[in-house]
C-alpha cells in the first residue's frame, strides 16, 4: 500500500527560525517517519523558492515561481517501518535575495524521493528582511 501513497513515509521540515536576513544561513532539520512498511530511499532534495506575482506576456497566469538554490541530501537510503530520523542541513540566502514583502514570498519546499513509491513533500515559509 505504500508503494501507492498509503502509510507511506511522512516528512517534516523544522527550520531554527522563521526569519531571516539576506546573506543569513538557513538551518534546520528534516524529520522522517516511516510507514507502515520499511521503504528505500533516494534522498532529500531542499529547494529555496522565490514564489512572486508578476504580469508576463508569455504567460496566463500571475504568480510564479523561481528556484533560487538546491541542496541534496544523500545522508539517508532507507527507512525502517515507523522508523524516526533526524538530519540536519544548512544553506545560504543570497546577498541580494528579494525581500518578503507584497506580492514576494519565499519558502523552503522538502522533497524526499522514495523509491518505487509515492515522493513525501512539504513546504514551510521563511520571511527574508
């Protein structure tokens, strides 16, 4: 069943903080869950995403999307059923990062790859002053 979505795997992004300056470094910690059965992994991918509202003419929609930085965690390659795990990382913000502010948001979206099985996400926002 976990091949297919369900009592898969859970992830949890906790960041150290939920605000930060441009040129800070982002930390925090992955925490993962196992299932109702014991699932291989492939890794972690955690994206830093400029999430903005902007009119473009090759474009029918208003908001967007930009990927602004990526790391990949290969510290994990199973997980036990209902297994906990705990891995650490740490990124930085560009010094010339937008500003969180009208139309500009910025978030931090986890991605663990599971294989033969359905990806686990998550998605936490982080206010860049």
């Amino acid at each position: 069943m976990s091949r297919i979505g369900f009592g898969n795997v859970v992830v949890n992004t906790i960041l150290n903080q939920k605000r930060y300056a441009r040129g800070d470094t982002v930390s925090g910690k992955v925490e993962i869950t196992g299932g109702i059965s014991n699932q291989e992994m492939k890794g972690i991918i955690l994206t830093l995403i400029i999430k903005y509202e902007q009119d473009k003419e090759d474009s029918d929609f208003s908001h967007h999307e930009k990927e602004v930085k990526e790391i990949i965690l290969t510290d994990i390659d199973h997980v036990q059923s209902n297994e906990k795990i705990t891995i650490p990382f740490h990124f930085p913000i560009s010094a010339d990062h937008l500003k969180s502010g009208e139309g500009v948001e910025t978030v931090v979206r986890t991605k663990l790859l599971v294989e033969y099985g359905v990806d686990a996400h998550d998605e936490d926002e982080i206010i860049i002053v």
